[in-house]
C-alpha cells in the first residue's frame, strides 16, 4: 500500500454519496491530500445524507476548501456528465443500505441501488471510458453463510431486495470492466463504523444507534448477542479505497474488506459501553420478523484483497469505538 | 413425475409468456389436458410472440378452445389482476432473452426481465398468496462454468446484462418464497428448442437460424464448433415446468434441468443436416466481439431436479431435431 500522498495532489476526484457516511470520510480525506474532489449526492437525509458531514475539514490549515458539490442522482447524466468527464478518479459510494426499506418498496430501491448505477456506468463509459473507478458494493448479498470465514468464491444467495439490487449493481462494474476494458474494482464491505455515520436509527448500521445511546448514556437493545461480525473502521476502509485505486493489480477484480478478528454482537456491546463509560444494554431474543432476513454469524476472509494491495486494518475495535463516540459527543447535535 | 392429467381438469391457469416459444407450448399442452388456459403476453414479436404459436391446438378434437389471451405486461397490475387472483397455478415463462440487445439497451431489458417480476410477485402475493408459481430461469448466469457439469452450486458470474437482469428476477422468486412462505419454484433452462421457436434470427437461440436453413436448404454458419452445449426438447421442458408445479419438493427450490447428453456445436450441425437431409453449414472461427460474452462448453447436472420430481427426458436430439424440421417444413410460413 502506497503511503506517499502526491499521487492524488489536484487530481479532480468524484466521489459518489459523499455526504453520506463513508463518501464524506473519502473525501475529506483526499480534500487533506489535496486532491480537488467533486462530490455528486442526492443529499437524501434518511440515508445519511448529512451535509454537516463535510463541515469539518481534516486539516482546517490548508486554506480554501476544494469539495465541489453537485446536488444529483448519479443517473442524472445531465447535471454531473461534466465532473465525470473530467475526472481522474472515480469512488462510486452512493446508495441506500437499509434492509426493511427495500423490502417494503423493492421499486425505490431498485431505483437508487440499480437503475442509477448502470446509467452512471453509461456515461462513464462514454465519456471517461478510461478512468480509475471504485464500487463500494456489500458482504450483504451473500446472504447467511454457508462457511466461514466467507471469500470471494461464497455463493451469493441475497437473503432481501437490497442485496438483489446490490449484487445486480456489482454485475454491472464487473462486466462493463470485463467487456469494455472499464478500469473497475469493487470492494464488498462489511460493518463499517465510525464518525458521520448515521445514528438517528438503524437503516444504515445498528451499530450508529448503539453509539447513540452510548453518548446519551440511555438503554440499546442487543439482540441474540451470539451473532459474531467484523467490523471496519471508516478510516480503515478509506485507506482500503485508497489502496485499491492505486493497484493496477485491482483491476477488474472484487474483494472482501473486513478488519479486526471479529467478535460477538455481545461482546461488541460490552466492550462499547466500557470504553464510552457510559449506556447499557437489555439484552434480548432475536425478534421473529426479522430473523427471516437476518443473515446470522459472518465474517470475512479479506486476504486476497490484503494480497493484492497491502492493506492492512490499523484501528481495532476499542480505538475505534472510542474516537467515535468522541466525535459524537462533540458533533452529535447534528445528528440527532 | 405423474402421468396422470386429471390433476389439471377445469384447473384455471395462467402462463406469462405463453404466445412465447415455450410458453405456448406449455399452454397448449395445459389446454389439452383440460386446464382452463390464460396467456399473458405482451405479444413482442421481436422476443419470439406469435400468434400463430397458439393456432393449432394439441388436441383437434376437443372441442372448444381453452385459452384466454391478455394482452398486457406482466407487471400491468390492472390488466392482469383478475386472472392472477383466480389461479389454481402459475407458470411465470415471460422474459426476453437476447444477450446483444440487453448490452446495447440495458434499461430496456431491466424493464422486460427485471421491473415487470418483481411488479408481477407483489401482485401474486397480494391477490393470490397461496398459489403454487414456476418460474422459468435460465443457466446463463452461471457464466463462463468454471466446472462441468454445472449444479446449482456453482457460482453466479453473469456473462452479460441479460443475464444480471435474469438471476435478480430468480433471486426475487426465491426470496418471496422464503420470506413470505409462497409456494414458488424456478428451473434454470438450458438450451430449449423445437416446434414454436424463433427462427428468424438468433435473439431467442441460434438453433433456430440453423433450422431456418435445414427447411431453405441454405447455408449456415457455425462458430468454432468445439463447444459442448446440451438442449432439451421443448415437449421434455414442458414435461419439466410440468413436474415441478406438481411436486411440493420443489418448493422454495432452483434446479437445473438439462436433457441428454451434451454434444459439440459441430456434431449438432452435423445431426441436424443428417436429420433433414438439407441445409449445409460453414465453419467459423469464433467471431472476437462476441468472445467477450461467450460461456464457452456448458452442460448441466439436473440430478437434483430428478431426484425431487421423476422426471426424465423422452425426445432425444436426433428425434427432437426432425420433430422441429417437420414442424417448420409445414408451418415455416408463419416464423419467417
């Protein structure tokens, strides 16, 4: 992995959902490495859409501000053909993430998670066919697990609608790559945490509602507790996309993310309300309604992605629940 | 498998796609055994609609025909709603199946083989929850195989849009019958020709040009022709959709289903100008842009498929190929 920094200094970088959780985080991020970052954003809020996200720059030194921010869907060929055609770089990162959502209006979901996706491939397509481009797609559609830990050869048995449209979405950059020669590489997350995640409710991570009540020092409810999970802090996995745009090695491929060894949800919730010194969890039975869609024990096998880039997860679990909830009790108003 | 056919006597059931090449098939073999038939169609003779598909009823001597046409979508809620809720059986065939147009037009395939399912199950789980439902799949997306045979294990690499669209309609299938308890199996569909096929072009099989030829006594061309491919006869399939519907083994399950052995592009082209005594093929080389999306050798393994329904292929390939020249020396007219 790549520690040197001039790569990226004014490139013009695009990066999709970059109001929401893991999108600000990237560009934030390139934004401190001096690369001239254009965001495009439908700026839907219940998805994390929170434009206080990029309210605070990583390094308040540099001077003006270089995030560009076009209010768009990423199937708006109009509005955002101009960024895209003069982009260097590309982080595809938007879309919606909540499970119950698309099982209730599996047509919006569709629309955000898949039409969008193939009409911002057209385009890229036609007019930067050359470009770097990086999918953020999901461990979700692999549905319960049938070993673990789970590679990239798992079947993909997506266990609710988001993860039909999550899979298809992935299809799309895999095969434009194969078929088009498309410079593409897709990385499936798995629990991402970490500041300016969502935390007003669950739709984009149970875990923002654990921290919620763990800086309001209220009761969450953690249910089963045996599940185990990986979890990937968001710096870590903005340095796993990094990482992956600047291996030609990527190319055309996808790759498991993970992090830490994982842990049970259990011993996520202890360890959650030690470090923040404050909350406390009701443990309870796994309800029945959603159990139809939960996808139980999972963690990933992330070496061939280690392999091919370098990378390697630098903040563990108590270091990242500890900065997060710091973030929140710092900028948490903004997030309620 | 049963023999037995009074299962479906006066039974009202509803077959999308059934103007189609295999639809109609299984329409008229229904109508012969004296189901209550309703087709719906959207009757898109590009895809492989014709009317004339349903102009010759199985059995001549029965009597009144059986088979209700509606012309309509299948995601048209409106149009359809009264046969869909009054339906003791469902056979879900609709779908386009050109692997070049869903590259060229991919939202327009979405909408075909995509939008209109997942319209199409909201409406089945609404009006009609309980009904048992086949849907037709397809072994495409398995991909470039990366074993043969190909079981239902393998992993999921779809070779083309078409083939993305296609695996996130079986993936809703199979969801709603898991989430929702629906009484709902898939087959995927290998190589399907005889009687009723397209043959005016290659958009629904290539077999079907080649039999084109056979009945002008022209020139085919074959390319590469080491390809191992297996077929089965469209009376075999509809014995298939057949057992399926009727064996509650089936349920929440996908099977391949595949025929006799398989055999080279070469030695089919062989058999069929054999079988016809007419018609002459050139041998190609594989053309290069069509490299790109190309499986390569396919052949499945349909034991589970068997093992849950009885069933087996009848019609080999020698007897299945002079069954569709003689359909087309006396019915050509109407396909050209």
């Amino acid at each position: 992995m790549t520690t040197d920094t001039q790569w990226c200094r004014d490139l013009p970088v695009v990066v999709t959902g970059g109001v929401g959780f893991i999108g600000s985080n990237l560009a934030l991020r390139l934004e401190a490495m001096g690369a001239r970052v254009t965001v495009i954003d439908r700026l839907l809020t219940q998805y994390g859409a929170n434009r206080y996200n990029l309210a605070n720059p990583l390094n308040p030194d540099q001077g003006a501000r270089r995030i560009e921010l076009i209010e768009a869907d990423i199937g708006d060929a109009e509005k955002i053909e101009q960024a895209v055609a003069g982009a260097g770089m590309i982080f595809n990162i938007a879309g919606q993430t909540s499970h119950m959502d698309s099982m209730q209006k599996p047509l919006e979901d569709m629309a955000l998670n898949q039409i969008a996706n193939i009409k911002f491939l057209d385009l890229v397509r036609a007019v930067n066919p050359g470009v770097r481009l990086v999918f953020s797609s999901t461990r979700q559609f692999y549905g319960p697990p049938r070993y673990l830990p789970v590679d990239e050869a798992h079947p993909i048995f997506p266990p609710d609608i988001n993860g039909v449209h999550k899979y298809a979405a992935e299809s799309y950059h895999m095969l434009y790559s194969r078929v088009y020669g498309m410079k593409i590489s897709a990385l499936r997350l798995t629990n991402v945490y970490g500041p300016r995640m969502r935390i007003k409710d669950a739709k984009q991570t149970f875990l923002g509602i654990w921290v919620r009540h763990a800086i309001q020092d209220t009761e969450f409810e953690v249910w089963g507790g045996d599940q185990r999970r990986d979890f990937s802090y968001v710096d870590d996995l903005v340095d796993a996309l990094l990482a992956t745009a600047t291996a030609d090695a990527a190319i055309g491929n996808v790759y498991n993310v993970g992090g830490f060894p994982s842990v049970t949800l259990l011993e996520l919730a202890e360890l959650l309300v030690k470090v923040g010194g404050s909350g406390r969890f009701l443990l309870k039975a796994f309800p029945e309604e959603r159990k139809k869609i939960d996808i139980g024990d999972y963690y990933c096998d992330d070496s061939a992605f280690r392999a091919a880039t370098g990378w390697e997860p630098r903040i563990d679990l108590a270091e990242g629940l500890a900065r997060s909830i710091a973030y929140y009790r710092a900028n948490g108003a903004h997030y309620l």
